[in-house]
C-alpha cells in the first residue's frame, strides 16, 4: 500500500467522521468512488476495498444525515407559515434511489464489517448492493439465497404443470421485483 494512498484514505475518514451535514459526506462518497476507481484502475485490491468500504460507510451517513430532514408524504406542498418541506430531488435523489439507500440502513455497522470481511476472503471488491444482499435473516439464511430457494421451487412446479403460464409470469415478475429492485 503506498504512503500516499493511505494518506488520502485516512484524510477522507477523518472528513467522514466529522461530517455533519449531508453536503460534506456526499464530498466524501465521491472522493472514495474516484479513490475506488484509481486504486482498480492500478490492481491495487488492497486500497480498492479499503476505498469501496469507506463509499459504503459513506453513502450510510450521508442516508443518516438527510432522512430526519425529509418530510414523508406531503412532497412539494407549503408548510404551515409558508414553510416548504424538503424533498429527495432538493438532494438529487429519486423515490427509487432513497429506498435503495435505505435498506443499505437495514444493514448494521457488523453486517458491514462482517461483508467486507468476506469479500476480503473471496477477493471481491464490495459493492453496496452486494452488501444489502448479503444481510442475513434472523434463521440466519441469506434474503436473496432463500427468495431464490422459494422461486426455484415454484419455477419446478411450473414446468411440471406448464398449462398455468400467468401464474410462471407472475412468479418471474415477483423474482425480479426481489432481486433488482
């Protein structure tokens, strides 16, 4: 790991850890994507996670600062006193966007470390949504890998009985709809 590296990673920590508006770590989760991207960009798997695990750290506190701010339900209508409510697009996010964002939140700071730890061992760069599937039910299955047991199941029924394709449709929509959301 080069000194300098080091130096900007732990620069753009500090920044994090001391962010306290939605602005400043958004600066943050653009200097660890481009850091993400450079350290890739020279096979540098080390500082290429160490990046990718502080653009997820990132991205959870920018979610954490904005969302008290954000007034659920009543987008773009005046507050009383003339007051108007702030909405996702005033920080550049879509409806889509924000919920993604928020079950990033689902994930606990141990999930987080606990998946980056993984993907050390695997030698895969962690991505946020990696991360959010690999969050673990209370059974302690992963979501996505039992969703896909419960689709693969109804897939074999299908086939065995094919004269139901609005319900294959159906079920190919629902698997979609839960593993790209």
């Amino acid at each position: 790991m080069s000194d300098t590296a080091i130096t900007s990673l732990s620069k753009a920590q500090q920044l994090l850890d001391n962010a306290k508006t939605p602005a400043e770590s958004f600066a943050v989760e653009a200097m660890a994507k481009a850091a993400q991207a450079y350290h890739e960009e020279r096979r540098d798997f080390e500082n290429t996670v160490a990046a990718a695990h502080l653009y997820i750290l990132a991205r959870r506190k920018t979610t954490e600062l904005i969302r008290p701010t954000i007034r659920q339900g009543q987008y773009g209508r005046e507050g009383s006193g003339g007051d108007t409510f702030i909405k996702l697009v005033d920080y550049g996010f879509t409806k889509l966007q924000w919920n993604r964002r928020m079950k990033e939140l689902q994930a606990t700071p141990d999930d987080v470390d606990e998946y980056i730890s993984e993907c050390i061992e695997k030698g895969a760069i962690p991505t946020v949504w990696g991360m959010v599937r690999a969050q673990v039910n209370s059974d302690g299955k992963l979501d996505w890998e039992q969703h896909l047991d419960v689709m693969i199941g109804h897939a074999r029924k299908i086939i065995a009985d094919p004269a139901t394709p609005l319900e294959y449709m159906r079920i190919c929509r629902s698997f979609l709809e839960a593993v790209c959301p």
